[in-house]
C-alpha cells in the first residue's frame, strides 16, 4: 500500500478540457485542495501556473495551441511517471492534442467538463465572450475557433446540471476505484 | 526514513554546467544508472531529452537559450519539489540563467563540470569546435560565445584530471553527505 495518497507507480494525469467559463479552473482548484487534504502529491497546470515558466511565447492559433499542450504534455509525462498526480485545465480543443497527451502521460484520465456554449457565454466570468462575439478578440474557441468535444472521455462532468461538489466527488470517486488514490479516512474519533 | 531512496521532501536539483565537451553528459548517464540501480527517482534532463517536448523552437541566442534554461527550470522545480530527483545537464553558460534555477528548485546543486578549453577542442567529440573555429558554427560556447564558471559551485569536477568514476563517486557522496541519497548498500552476503 502506499504511504502517501498516490505515491507508488500510481502518478496520473487528470486531463480537463471544456469551453472558457465551463467550470474547468474551479473543479481543479476544488480537487486539488481535496487531494492536498488526503496528503497527495499533486501538481495543477493551467495557463496561469505555465504561462510564466513555459509558454511566455504562445498565442492562440492553432500551432500555438499544439504546441501549449506539447510543453504541457512533457512536464505531466515527467510528473506522472514519478508518483504524482496532475490536474491539467486547459480548454485544449483538439483531440489529437488530448490523445498526445494520452499516449505519453501515466493513467491518463480524459475529463469533460461540459457546460453549453449559451450557459457559458451566460456565465462570461472574465467578459470574454461579449468581446469575441464583438469580434474584439480572435481564435477564441466556441466563437471563432472550433471546439472538439472528447470522443470517449473517462469522465464527463455537466457543470450546467450539477454542483462542484458533485463534480468533484465524482473524480474522487473515479480515481479510487480505479486505486489511484485511497479511500478518505474514516474518522472514528481518535484511538491511542 | 525514506523507503525509495530519494522520498520523502528530498528532491533535489544536480545541474551540470560547462563547455560543449567537459564531459556533462557521459556524467549525467553514468549518474543516472548509479541512482538508478538504488531504487531513487531519477529523471535526467538535456537538451535531446526536451527538444521535442519542450524547445523544439528555440536557437542558440542569449535570449534563445535563456527561454532554454527557464522551460528546464520549470520543470526541474516541479519534479524536484515533489520528490524526484533531476539531472539537468546543459551548457548554460550564463550565471543568471543558473541563479534563476538554484533559486526556483528544490536542493539545487550547482556542478562545474570543468575541462579547459583546450582539452575540450582536442576531444571535439562531435567535430563541432572546428567548424565553430571555421566559422561555420556561430554562437559557439567558448568560441564565439562567453561561458561565465559557476562563481560558487556546490562541486567541481575536474575531467581533464579526473576519471569519469571519480567524479560521479564524488557526486554520490555529496548527495550521501547532505542525506538526499541513503548510503548504497553494504552486501553483506543474503541473509534470510
């Protein structure tokens, strides 16, 4: 049994892709602070933890895309393989990057975090979709740039239908079936 | 204790800096194997082990090779915080490119791989120092580009001086002496 959440070969890639505004960023933060409080080791890459340190120099055309997901790819590949668990957000809208992903990560899990184009353009957290649909911003995917949805994901979450909390509980769940993480603690009050 | 070798928060950073030639690379390997057969997590970094994944783009500029060491960084600094071990193993040949690393990694060590120059062009195992000498490689370390020696390095070692041996065993003691690696151990014939 391992010692530490995920430690053993049992590393994975939490994979989370979906339109801007699906609820991507909120389900990863919420994970990975479940994951941190079971004592995991776990790393969340989005494009506010890489932008710094890998992808300074990419827009948002589609080589740029591929080559985000490219960069991302390696380090969860170098990460996973070693034990640890990752939670990688990005809107990552082809399937072809995703199934890069796939093939070179450990215990790839393929995660939809599905919310309908009008409930996210409702939602427009960051104001971004009233600027795309004004034609203020290009490439911006689901407006002007396609969006591929996962052929066969592990997980899909419907975040227009359910609440983070099921959402999350939903991964938790799925990854401990699947033994990549223990059980949470049963507390039983404390025994000495 | 730790149970794998280098578990536990003892993750560390080995980057081995010096000339094209000194040396870094037959190091790295040998390093790698070592640590290897004791059972630590090990994941070795050079430029042939990130070009396709995460610098595919980049040249042989100053700016170039900056964005080199910062991808690097970036990955150095999640794997060692998370218990791996990394073998960086690049010319970096600028001293802030390395304080940029020592300062973002975890237990980063800061290895001189030093051979003169000289000894380096008559080995020019890879007839690179005479075509940079002809002019048909610009940009070229130690010829027509600065390399600044570590002002401080945690180790020096010497391979115009010293066999390959002794400096991957001073390596090893190091890592021994700072508790990163256990001690290998002893065969005392198989007790059962």
């Amino acid at each position: 049994m391992s010692i530490n959440g995920n430690y053993g070969n049992d590393g994975y890639t939490l994979w989370l892709t979906g339109l801007s505004g699906a609820g991507k960023t909120t389900i990863a933060l919420a994970l990975e602070a479940k994951l941190k409080e079971r004592g995991a080791r776990v790393e969340r890459l989005d494009g506010d933890v890489v932008r710094e340190g890998l992808t300074r120099d990419l827009g948002f055309s589609k080589e740029d895309r591929d080559k985000n997901i490219e960069r991302v790819t390696f380090v969860a590949k170098l990460l996973s393989r070693n034990g640890v668990g990752v939670i990688a957000s990005f809107i990552s809208p082809y399937q072809t990057a995703r199934d890069l992903a796939r093939r070179e990560t450990t215990n790839f899990i393929e995660v939809y975090v599905n919310a309908s184009l009008d409930t996210c353009i409702q939602r427009d957290v960051k104001g971004m979709y009233a600027k795309a649909i004004a034609g203020e911003i290009k490439n911006f995917t689901g407006i002007s740039d396609p969006y591929e949805a996962p052929e066969n994901p592990e997980l899909t979450l419907t975040t227009d239908a359910e609440p983070v909390e099921e959402s999350v509980a939903k991964v938790l769940n799925y990854l401990e079936a699947r033994g990549l993480i223990q059980p949470a603690a049963v507390s039983l009050g404390e025994v000495r």
